[in-house]
C-alpha cells in the first residue's frame, strides 16, 4: 500500500513537471504559431520612402559617371548613367510628381545623348516646380549640347529674371558665354537684365552634381 502511494506521488510529480519542460525546449506549439505582427518590420517602407531611396542611389550613381567622366572613362560613366536613369524612371513611376527624380531623368538621358527623352523629363519636372532653377540650367545646357542657342538663352534669361543670383544662372550664364565663344557668335544684347529687385524664392540645391 506504501509502495502504490509512492507510485502515485511520482507520477503526479512528473506530471507537473512537463509544462516546465516544455518552455525550456524553446516554447510550447502555440506559442510557435503566434502570427508576426505586421507592420513592424524595420524593412518596409512607404511609397514615398521607397521613391526617396531609388532617387538617392540614381543620385549617387550619376556623382559617379560624373567623375569617370571627368578622368576619361567614357563607358563606364556610360553604366553609371543608365543605372541612374533606370533609378529615377522607377522612382518617378511610384510617385510622378517627384520633380527632383524627374531632374535626374534628364540628366542621366542628356548624358547618354538622349535628348528627346531629356527635354521630356525636363519638362514634366518644371510643370510640378517651375522655380527649380537646377533643372532650368541643366534644360539650358541640353540645348546647347544640341545647338540651340536661343533656347538655351530663354532659359538663361528666366535664371536672370527670377533667380539672378543663384549658382545656377551663374553657371548657365557661362556656359552660354563659352557656348558663344567658341561659334563666334555676339552676346545676345536682348537678354533680360539681371534684376535682382525681383528674384523669388528659388530650390538652388545643387544635390551634389
């Protein structure tokens, strides 16, 4: 009778025991079958977040063929760019009204001397911010690329007009000058004057290129 006493006491004892057990092996099956709770992963990202990111890396992708470029490495400036074009066409197509990805669209496409799709960026990009003078200066050496002076001087005249003082029209404003220089071709004496009196506000981020 003591004997089946024990026995009894023994088995409940091993009875409490397995719950124990159970946590220690890493958790019981319901708990490994609890459903993660969305939206908390430090990966996702808003449209807008996703949009941000594709124009930083096509961003920093042209600073690159910039500077192949500038040390003579034609083709592989020539990579650099497409990849910053296929980066800002992706980013433009999950947020259209991104005018800064629409700037490095014409950017990386007058690069790669595309300039039909150039102007087309540049275009949609002034339509949703027309003071930003950075695209202004680059529409503006577009056309000089492909020989068209008095567009080039329209733009440049805008600069002068709303945004004189910017590096923008600055650098613009050189680049017709040399643009003239090397045609020997006048200075357009009907420009518009550099009337500081009425310079708006203006985006003159140079976003390091």
């Amino acid at each position: 009778m003591k004997a089946a006493r024990i026995s009894i006491a023994f088995l409940l004892a091993a009875l409490a025991a397995a719950p124990a057990c159970a946590n220690f092996s890493g958790g019981s099956k319901s708990d490994e079958e609890k459903p993660a709770t969305p939206g908390i992963s430090s990966f996702s990202m808003t449209p807008r977040e996703e949009a941000e990111h594709l124009y930083a890396d096509g961003r920093d992708e042209a600073l690159k063929a910039k500077k192949d470029l500038e040390a003579g490495k034609t083709k592989n400036a020539e990579k650099k760019f497409r990849k910053a074009l296929d980066r800002g066409e992706r980013a433009v197509a999950i947020d259209p009204q991104y005018h800064e990805a629409w700037n490095l669209i014409g950017y990386s496409s007058r690069h790669l001397k595309n300039y039909d799709h150039a102007l087309v960026a540049y275009d949609k990009c002034l339509s949703i911010k027309p003071d930003y003078t950075l695209a202004r200066e680059y529409l503006g050496e577009a056309y000089l690329e492909m020989g068209n002076l008095a567009k080039a001087r329209e733009q440049l005249a805008w600069l002068q007009t709303h945004a004189a003082s910017s590096q923008d029209a600055k650098d613009l404003g050189k680049a017709v000058a040399d643009y003239e220089g090397a045609h020997g071709l006048a200075a357009d004496s009907t420009a518009a004057p550099r009337d500081t009196s009425r310079s708006a506000p203006a985006d003159t981020s140079r976003k390091g290129w």
